[in-house]
C-alpha cells in the first residue's frame, strides 16, 4: 500500500467513513474564541464562572463556616450559664459523658470534653496551665478558625507532666511572663481550645471532672482564676442560629466576615483571591445582580452533591471508609477538609487518634440494626495503640451520625467494658444488633437502632502500624 501524506490520511478517512466525525460532540476548536457576545452572553459567561468559583469557595469555607457556628452557640450558652462572665476565654466544661442529646456528628464516649473560645486578636495572649495527668489518656488541642489542629498538648507530647504555655495571636512579638515552658503563635486570631480526659467507666466521672477543674486558662499576666475582662463581639450575636442556615447566601456572608477577620494561611491565598470575581473570599461583599446571586447558590448546590458523594464513594475497605490523613491539619486538600468536619467536627489529627468508620458489612451492604452482625478480632490483633491510649467501638444511627438511645445506655464498647470476654483462642467477637443475640455475653453486644446504624472505631495514640494502614479493621460479618 502506498504512504499517504497525513493530510491525504485525512481526506480518506472523511470520504471512506463517512458519518464518523459528525457523530462527535460538536466542540468548537480549542484554541478559537469570539470577541462578539452581546450583553446579555457576557453576563452569562460572568454568572458560570461565579457558579464554578462558588462550587471551590463552599468547599474552602466550610470549615470556617462550622468553626464559626460553633463559636456563636459556645457564646450563647456561656450568657446563659455564667452571664456575668466574658464568654470568650472561659470553659465549657461537659460533666458527663455524651448521651444521645448530643447533636454533634459522631460523639464520642470515652472522654469529658472541654471546649473554650478566645479571641487573641481582642483579648491578647492568654496563658494556659495544665496539670500532672499521668494515669490516663488526654490531650489539649489548640485549633485555629478552620479547625486545623496547630498543637496537641498532653499525653503523647507532654508525657502527661504539667505545664504553663503563652498562646499568642499571628505576628505577636511581646514578651512572655515568667515561668511560661513555650510560646505558641496561633494561626488564625479566633481559636479555640478543646480538652478530652478519658474516664474509664460511669464511677471514674469524679476523678476526671477533677482533672477538668485544674486545667486553668486566663489572661496574660495574671493568675489562674483571673476573669477575663469584657470584649465586644457583637459579631457572633445572630438573631437566628447559624445551625439552621439554608440560604447558600446567608453562609458565604458567615464565611465572608469570618475568614475576613481570621486570613487564611498563606498556602490559600491565591485560591481565596480568585474568589473576589464572584463577591466571595474574605472580606468580600457578595454581588447585588440576581443572575451571579443565583449563580452562587447553584455553585453551593454542586458543592454539597460533591461533598455527598465523596462521603458516599468513601473510599471504603472491608467496610470501612479510610482514615484521611490530609485531614484535621493545614493543607490545600479543600474537599477532605469539608468532608472531615461536616462528618466528624473538631477531630484530632492522625499522630493523635485515628478514625475508622464502618457503614458496610463484608459484602457491601449497608449495615442494618434488623440484622445481626458480628466484629471479630483475631488474638493478638486488638486494634494497635500506645500502653497510654485506648481503643474504642461506639454506634450511631446512620442517617444523623448521632447516638440511639437503648435499655442498656451503652453506646460504646471498650476494653474497660464491663463483661467483656474474650472467645477461648483469645480473639475477640462484638455483637452489633438491635436485639441481644441468644447465649452472648451483655459486655460483648453493642445496642443498634432497629435501623440503618454506623460504627465508628476510634484508637488514641496509635501505633505506626494503625497510622501507615498495615494494621486494617476486619470485615464486619452479617450473621446468616
């Protein structure tokens, strides 16, 4: 056969096949474009790209968002239980474990929490005292206004020994008072500080509100048990509460003001300024022209369906979705990020504690409470964590990620639990069902709703082999 120059090749697939190329999708030439569009076309084009730009900037500021909503509810029930005290910089202090009151996604129940909020950039350095808490798991994490982890303090960092640290806002250069071990910058003016002491089960509640009392936060300067003095902060006052925000327009004016106050860090400051085009970004005013507003709430729109289908496609191992590990620290991962707290706020990073999540059995099927099902670990095989952490299984109703109330008040089972039992090779079998299974030990069931329901396997101070994946959950067995 004859060589056929390239154009030629080309002029005898047209002839010979005809029909081929008009079957393609009728694209214009890549490298074409027009200078004519009317007004009407250019304020199109504008409405698309906000619609794109709003898609990237729901996904960037949802952390914020979630911070920031979290920020005014710590403000509205300090008012309400300590009305003559400053909100910012006093404590929160839960007293008992979580319960299924508890509306935060995923809560945990093996520890007492301790939250508080401080605005560094109004109230100055403040310091922070903790206390010798050596017999059990705990830790203090500094996170800043996109609940980024930026310290940990306790256990795995402290060994447990006291200490007194200064927690300074961005760019601070003053001097820090005597007897301070370290000084901490914080990233974002706003921060906020949250305590977890493991309890061991319902008669170690004393011993660890005890423990909560002597972690100590008040103003540069002075003593422990020095009040914080007044500050304005007539913006995390909202006539209605930010949890029930609907309108896509209303989050990005949060988003706006809030990331305007706290900057991003400097690795997100190229994507926020691309922001502006459309009204969004920090300090930005939103556009006033209906077709870009309703641009941005179609782009919110996107943005949620890709959030959705991140959590739902996983991705997934023997039923359980993979820890991220791009999350809870800085980095430019948008999406895990927006994932990470819209399913599992505030969460340690992975040096801390690692999260595995169990929606599926071992043939893919969602889990459901009607069904019995059984977590078996080989001997030697328990989840691999540090002498000083712990492992724990807790449940969840599938369609809030929140707790079920049951006749047993059990909502988590741990090596604490009492009666658990090992089989006689030395492995260890859970029961997850909504009825307790014929002849199993009571300290082996965990309750499920008489529905679908999740499992979330927490282990604190991992071990490396938890944190690289070599060690994996098991599959959880549908009993047949």
């Amino acid at each position: 056969m004859p060589h056929l120059r390239t154009g030629a090749l080309a002029l005898f697939l047209f002839f010979v096949i005809p029909g081929t190329l008009a079957a393609q999708p009728s694209w214009q030439r890549i490298e074409d474009f027009r200078s004519d569009l009317t007004a009407e076309a250019q304020a199109d084009a504008t409405a698309i790209r906000a619609r794109a730009l709003a898609t990237e900037a729901y996904l960037w500021g949802l952390p914020a968002f979630l911070n920031f909503r979290q920020a005014t509810e710590f403000k509205a029930a300090r008012r309400h239980l300590a009305p003559d005290a400053e909100p910012f910089g006093g404590w929160m202090l839960l007293r008992d474990l979580a319960t299924p009151d508890v509306d935060n996604a995923l809560p945990n129940v093996d520890t007492l929490y301790g939250a508080a909020y401080v605005h560094l950039g109004k109230q100055g350095p403040v310091v922070l005292d903790l206390p010798d808490i050596e017999d059990r798991y705990y830790s203090v994490a500094l996170v800043d206004a996109y609940f980024n982890n930026f310290e940990v303090l306790g256990t795995r960092t402290l060994g447990g020994r006291a200490g007194r640290f200064l927690i300074v806002p961005p760019g601070w250069s003053g001097t820090a008072p005597p007897h301070i071990a370290r000084v901490i910058e914080s990233p974002t003016p706003v921060m906020a500080i949250y305590q977890r002491i493991y309890v061991r089960g319902p008669a170690d509640v004393p011993a660890v509100r005890k423990l909560q009392d002597a972690i100590a936060l008040y103003p540069s300067g002075g003593a422990p048990g020095d009040p914080f003095p007044r500050i304005d902060t007539p913006e995390f006052d909202v006539s209605t509460p930010v949890r029930d925000t609907r309108d896509p327009l209303d989050y990005f004016r949060f988003v706006n003001r809030y990331t305007g106050v706290n900057p991003p860090s400097v690795e997100y400051r190229a994507l926020t300024a691309s922001f502006a085009d459309a009204g969004i970004g920090p300090g930005a005013a939103l556009p006033t022209d209906d077709m870009r507003r309703e641009a941005i709430r179609a782009g919110a729109t996107d943005a949620q369906k890709v959030i959705d289908g991140a959590i739902s496609a996983g991705p997934f191992r023997n039923g359980w979705r993979l820890p991220d590990p791009k999350g809870a620290k800085p980095g430019p991962y948008i999406l895990s990020q927006a994932v990470l707290q819209i399913s599992q706020i505030g969460s340690l990073p992975a040096d801390e504690a690692v999260y595995y999540v169990g929606r599926r059995d071992a043939a893919g099927e969602l889990l459901d409470g009607r069904s019995h099902y059984t977590l078996t670990f080989p001997a030697g095989q328990l989840p691999p964590v540090d002498d000083r952490g712990f492992w724990s299984l807790t449940m969840y109703r599938a369609s809030n990620n929140l707790l079920v109330a049951n006749d047993l008040d059990r909502y988590v089972i741990r090596p604490t639990t009492p009666g658990l039992a090992l089989n006689g090779d030395g492995s260890l079998t859970l029961h997850l069902s909504h009825e307790r299974p014929e002849g199993v030990p009571e300290g082996n069931w965990l309750p499920a709703p008489a529905e679908g329901f999740l499992v979330a396997l927490r282990a604190y101070l991992p071990k490396e082999a938890a944190r690289n994946e070599t060690w994996f959950p098991p599959a959880i067995g549908k009993v047949e």
